[in-house]
C-alpha cells in the first residue's frame, strides 16, 4: 500500500504576496550594493580615508598644505612591480598655508594612486577644488604626493575653518627669487709708470733717426 503524500503548506493571500515583494526587494538591494563597493576604488572621490586622524595632525605631518583646483589628470601603470596606478593631476593653486618654501608655482603636480587594496584618494575630479596635505617628491620640484590617509578631501567651509585655525595667514604661491649675481674679485697688477712705457717707443725713434742720418752721409759720398 503506497504511503500517503504529505502536504506542504504555502502562504497564499496578500500577506503572502506583500512578503515576497519586501524579500526580492531586500536582496536586490544587497546585492548592487555588494557590486558598487567592488566596482568603486577606495578613496576614488577625494574623501579622506582615516577619520580618525585629526586636521591639526595630518597638516603636522604635511610638508605643505595647499588649496586649489584639479585642471587635468593622467594615469599609468605603477612601475617597480607595483600594482596599481598611478594618477597625476595638474593642480592650480590658490591659497598656500604650509610650505611656501616649496609651492613656488602657480601649478603644481599632485600625484595619488589608486589600487585594489588599502586606502587610496584614485583619481580626483577635474573642476574640483580640494585642500592638498602632501609630501614633495625629491627627485622632481614642483611636483608632490598626497597619500590616501594624508587629509587631503574636497574644499569645504568646515575643512577650510579647520585649517585656517592652524595657518591662519595663507598666501598665492610666490615664485622663489633667483640667486644673486656674485662678482669674484680679479688681482690686477699695478699699471706700468709712463716714462717706463715710452722708453721702448722713444728708443726705437732715436734708432730709426740715426739710421736715416746715416743712411744721407753714405748716399752723398
């Protein structure tokens, strides 16, 4: 004799239906959201990467601090067997805080990276304006690196107050002044007396005179 079949019991009206909907929606959700954090790089738009770290520390760590806008930006592959890439923006300065000394030019550039791993700034946006916390590049001047836990975000008026708390007297990059002339001093010799400068010519006349007297007395003979 077969066994009987058992029954399974489904939810059926509305109810049923509205939960459904609600549980699709859910998942849905999740998952764009798990493919938008894969597909976004870390720090791509600028903002700062370790909030933790307050404003006063990062402009100390900083070699120069500076405001201005991203102009244009290109991108390479990182060299030395690094992954990743390495993004280099052409930068307009507006206002220096930290390290006049070395943001001498009214633009610079600012070097970010951007990779699968740890915390990057990525390419930050044309037309944006941002506050720049950076190290100089040693071996190229004008040219410097904003790390992605460096402090460097987008201009705002809170970023701005912040920082103008610490260097309250910023100013537009000033050019470095070219080194003066130096003039080495050269040891002349103290200038020949007169009579001893004539001598050689008024010897010559005196020659020359003689052997045109001379030269009259044999011709008459």
């Amino acid at each position: 004799m077969p066994s009987p079949r058992r029954l399974t019991a489904r939810p059926s009206g509305p109810f049923a239906v509205v939960g459904s909907l609600v549980l699709a929606v859910l998942l849905g959700s999740g998952l764009l959201l798990g493919a938008g954090a894969l597909l976004t790089p870390a720090g791509a738009t600028g903002e700062r990467c370790d909030s933790d770290t307050s404003v006063s520390s990062q402009a100390r760590q900083a070699q120069a601090v500076f405001s201005g806008t991203v102009v244009s930006s290109s991108a390479e592959r990182r060299s030395g067997g690094q992954r990743g890439v390495e993004l280099t923006h052409q930068v307009a300065v507006d206002l220096v805080y930290k390290g006049t000394s070395r943001v001498t030019e009214v633009e610079v550039e600012v070097v970010t990276t951007r990779s699968s791993g740890g915390c990057d700034l990525g390419r930050l946006q044309d037309e944006e304006s941002y506050v720049f916390f950076v190290s100089a590049d040693p071996e190229t001047e004008g040219r410097f690196v904003a790390a992605g836990d460096s402090g460097t975000a987008t201009r705002d008026a809170a970023l701005v107050r912040d920082i103008e708390e610490i260097f309250p007297n910023p100013s537009p990059p000033v050019a470095a002044e070219p080194p003066a002339a130096q003039f080495e001093r050269l040891d002349l010799a103290e200038p020949t007396p007169l009579p001893r400068a004539l001598a050689p010519g008024a010897a010559m006349v005196l020659v020359g005179g003689l052997g045109l007297v001379l030269a009259r007395r044999l011709a008459r003979r």
